[in-house]
C-alpha cells in the first residue's frame, strides 16, 4: 500500500512539473513569437527611446471612416475621433509613454467628435499638452480644452467658439434650369435644411432654436475645460477665431511657443532635463 501511495504522489508531482515546464516554455515561445512578428512593436507607441505620444488633430474632425474628402479638384484632410481615442489607449498602456501632445492644425469639425477627444485627453492620466500651430479653431480648440496646457504660436488662429449650420441654396437655380422640387415626407420638418427648396420661417426657428442649444453646451464646457468663468467665455463666443497673443490675454491658452516650449513643459512636469524628453514622431 505505501509503494503505491509513493508511486501515485510521484505521479502527481511529475504531472504538476511537466505541466508548469510546458506553460513556462508556451509562454516564452510566445512573447519570443509575438517579438519576432513585430506584434509587440505594432502595440506600442514608444521605440523604446521617446517617451512623449503625438496625437495629430489635422483637418475637419469627424467620426466618418475616412482620412480624406475629396472633391473633384481637392483632397482634404481629416481627422477621425476614434482613431485618435485608440492612439491614446495606445499610449496610456505602452510603459515608455509619459505624456501625450496633442498637435492641432485644426479649423474645427463636428461637435460630437470633437468633444470626444477632448474628454478622452481630459481624462487620460498621462500629462498632456495642446499644442496649435495654424489653426486651433472651433471644434479644434474645443480639442485643446482637454490638455493640462494649451500652448499657441503668436501666429496661429485660436477660438472661433460657436456653431453654423449655413448652406448655399439651390432652388433658385433649379427654377431658372426647370427642375421643380417634389415634397414627399412623412412629417413636416422631415426635409428642412435641404439646400433644394426655400427655408421657411417655421424651420428657420426651429435650426435658431437647436444652435442655441449647442452653443451654450460649447460655452459651458470651454468654461468648465479652461476653469473660467461661464460670463468670459459668453463674451468671447461670437464665433470669431483671435491671434494667439489675443488668445494668451484672455485667458483662452497658456502660453505662446511651440514644440519646444512643449517640451520644456514636459521637463518640469516629469522632472526630466529637456534632452530627456523625446516626441514619438
């Protein structure tokens, strides 16, 4: 009986060694694989030597499944929320990252998508920087309210704090071409803002009516984002965009500069010498 009792744990204990050898080696045969097939590196933001994440805020900011509008004679650039948002999840899991600077070339976009990013760097726990160059406008600068920081060139365009919903008519032209527009709509605002008929007072009040909410819902949160009173930023929402110098005066950035001023802020926040911090680019 005890032969058989020794012979049953020897058993048991080579069936527990073989089975965490086999793990162990599965599991370096796999990091070594995922090594070797570049699967880390397509996971990762940093190459081991930067430490500082470049999110590209450039073009119209949209949600659409595409990089580009094109026209018959010009291509645009865009900007897709989402793949900012997987850029950034990119960056707060990749352990060399230390912060995120969002690069803004931006004349705006849609609200929703550019709300989105603004709240994704708002609530990141990496520090982060807004940087605008040319543009920080409208729904790009909306972007900028979510950084630590917002740091503009003297010569860039920042604010233009509002919404539009304007378009080009075309119904007087369909007349005079001899085209007639058919109404066939199951409710009675269900075709307004077609450019292809006349707006009617009743929808023209009804787009008034819907402006003034998005407005105020842009006002509010440039106020909470940038910690300012709710009044400052009425009185600069009238849609126009202001030079950098403009914007540093009432409060709408930080400070004027560029990528390096970036970097520097980098430095003091980290406690790194400016050499130290490198941008992912």
């Amino acid at each position: 009986m005890k032969v058989l009792i020794k012979k049953a744990t020897g058993v048991i204990f080579l069936a527990i060694v073989g089975t965490a050898t086999f793990a162990t080696c599965l599991w370096i045969w796999g990091a070594w694989n995922d090594e070797w097939s570049g699967y880390n590196a397509s996971l990762s933001i940093s190459d081991g030597y930067c430490n500082i994440a470049v999110l590209p805020i450039v073009g119209d900011i949209t949600t659409f499944d595409s990089s580009t509008s094109e026209t018959e004679t010009e291509t645009y650039p865009y900007t897709n929320a989402d793949d900012v948002i997987s850029l950034l999840r990119q960056a707060e899991s990749d352990p060399y990252i230390q912060g995120v600077l969002a690069r803004i070339d931006s004349p705006g976009g849609y609200p929703v998508s550019s709300e989105i990013i603004a709240n994704a760097i708002k609530n990141s726990q990496l520090p982060s920087v807004a940087l605008i160059r040319e543009s920080g406008a409208s729904g790009g600068y909306l972007v900028a309210t979510g950084a630590d920081t917002i740091i503009a060139s003297p010569f860039s365009d920042v604010g233009s704090i509002g919404i539009t919903m304007s378009y080009v008519e075309n119904w007087r032209q369909n007349e005079s071409d001899g085209l007639g527009y058919v109404s066939l709509s199951s409710a009675p605002f269900k075709d307004y803002l077609d450019p292809n008929k006349p707006l009617t007072s009743e929808e023209r009040s009804l787009v008034e009516r819907d402006l003034k909410i998005w407005h105020e819902q842009f006002v509010k949160e440039v106020s909470e984002n940038r910690n300012l009173p709710l009044e400052d930023v009425a009185k600069l929402a009238d849609g126009s965009s202001i030079p950098g110098q403009l914007a540093l005066e009432n409060n709408l950035i930080d400070s004027l500069g560029d990528q390096q001023t970036a970097r520097q802020w980098f430095a003091d926040q980290l406690g790194l010498s400016k050499g130290e911090v490198n941008f992912c680019e």
